[in-house]
C-alpha cells in the first residue's frame, strides 16, 4: 500500500535573503520536509550554499531536512552537513565517490543515506544500492536551477523503478525532484514517487503558502483545482 504523497519544499526559488523565514512560511504551511539544494559548481554549473547555510535555518523548523548534495565529492561533506543539522543526506550517483563509501560515510554519521540519479542516467545505476538507503530522488530536471519544466520523458523510468522497489518489498521512498507543480504531481505520483519537490511552484506564492499546498495536496490524487 503506497504511502500519501510527502510532499518536500525545496528552498531553491525562495527568497534568500529571509531564508529562515521561507522556511518557516513552509513550514506554517504544512509541508513534510525541507528539501535544500547544495551545489558546488563543479558537478552542477551553478553555486548555491554549503553547512553554514544548512545550520542558520536549522532552528527555524522542527521539520526533516533533506539535503541534496549536488556535488561531486560528498564523501568529504557528508560529515559537514550532518553536524549542520541535515536529516537525510542525498547524493548523486554520478558523483566521483564510490557509493558504498558515502552511504557509509551518512550513517557513520547518524544520518539516513539517500542517492539521486539524474534524467540521462539508466535505472540499473541505483538498483544496487536500493535496500541501503531511505530515499531514491528521481530528477526530472537537469539538476542546477528551479523553475524548468518536467521532463515526462523520465516517467517509464520512475514508473520501473516502483515497480522494482514494490517487487522487492523495500523500504525505500521514491522521491520527484524537479518541475513538480499542480500539473505534473498527479502523474510524479501516480507514477511511483511518493516524495514530491516542490520549489518554484511553491515559492512563486506570497504570503500564506497554505492554499498552495493544500491545493498541490488534492493535485497528487487527481484533484485539480476548477480553475485548471
Ligand atoms: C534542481 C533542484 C530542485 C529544484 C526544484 O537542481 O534539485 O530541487 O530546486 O525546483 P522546481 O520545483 O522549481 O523545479
Ligand atoms: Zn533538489
């Protein structure tokens, strides 16, 4: 029996200089988690925080944080964003360490272990590391910005991953990252992701964030508001 879709705020498009505040509107607002893009402008062409930023908002939410290590060397941050407080620790694949290593390396550190594989990587990539880790995050974006469009085109490969995860009876969540919104939850859902992301869809709402959640809530069960 699949679990309700959790859905997870990723701060990406969130206005940076209020950051902690963005993460309490969020979190006012009724989200599972807080999801915080890490990029080091090696591995992704773009630069966003590091475990000083992670540590600042840690206080202003009691919430998860999902931290997505867009990095090519998470062996030697892993440690760094645990002490900064992240819950989950999610690197790439496609990183330069060995994934055994880092898996390792997250729960050496008290943490639980996550591994995201990006659109052009096959699925057969991740299968080994299925029963290590607490979260797969599917990108159906390119990752490096938030606001792009989904990429449907990674949808069969989402859909056979649930299907080897239900087979195999594992513990492992699916997670969507990228270009998730009121059009595209229903289908990142239905497909198999029961983690969703969700960033600009989010974050493009001033004010009370509690209607867009709720509404992107109904959204992952089919539900579109009339207006869609
Ligand atoms: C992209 C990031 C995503 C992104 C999601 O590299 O990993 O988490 O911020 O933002 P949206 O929902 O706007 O695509
Ligand atoms: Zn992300």
């Amino acid at each position: 029996m699949r679990s309700p879709p959790h859905l997870s705020a990723s701060i990406l498009n969130a206005d940076f200089a209020r950051l902690g505040e963005e993460v309490e509107r969020a979190t006012a607002a009724g989200v599972d988690s807080i999801h915080l893009d890490v990029m080091d402008g090696h591995f992704v062409d773009n630069l966003t925080f590091g475990p000083v930023a992670v540590d600042a908002v840690r206080p202003h939410s009691a919430l998860p944080f999902h931290s997505h290590l867009m990095i090519s060397r998470p062996l030697a941050y892993a440690e760094r964003f645990a002490q900064a407080g992240s819950d989950l620790i999610v690197f790439h694949v496609e990183a330069d360490d060995e994934p055994r290593a880092v898996i390792a390396e997250i729960e050496r550190a008290g943490k639980r272990p996550g591994i995201a594989l990006n659109p052009e990587t096959p699925a057969e990539a991740v299968v080994p590391w299925l029963d290590q880790v607490d979260l797969l995050l599917v990108m159906t974006v390119h990752p490096g910005w938030g606001g792009q469009s989904f990429m449907h085109e990674v949808v069969p490969k989402l859909q056979m991953l649930r299907e080897v995860v239900d087979r195999r009876h594992l513990e492992v969540h699916i997670g969507v990252d990228g270009g998730v919104n009121l059009e595209t939850i229903g289908v990142s859902h239905e497909s198999g992701g029961d983690v969703l992301v969700v960033g600009s869809a989010l974050y493009s709402t001033a004010g009370d964030l509690a209607p867009t959640v709720a509404a992107l809530r109904a959204a992952a069960h089919g539900e579109l508001p009339a207006d869609h």
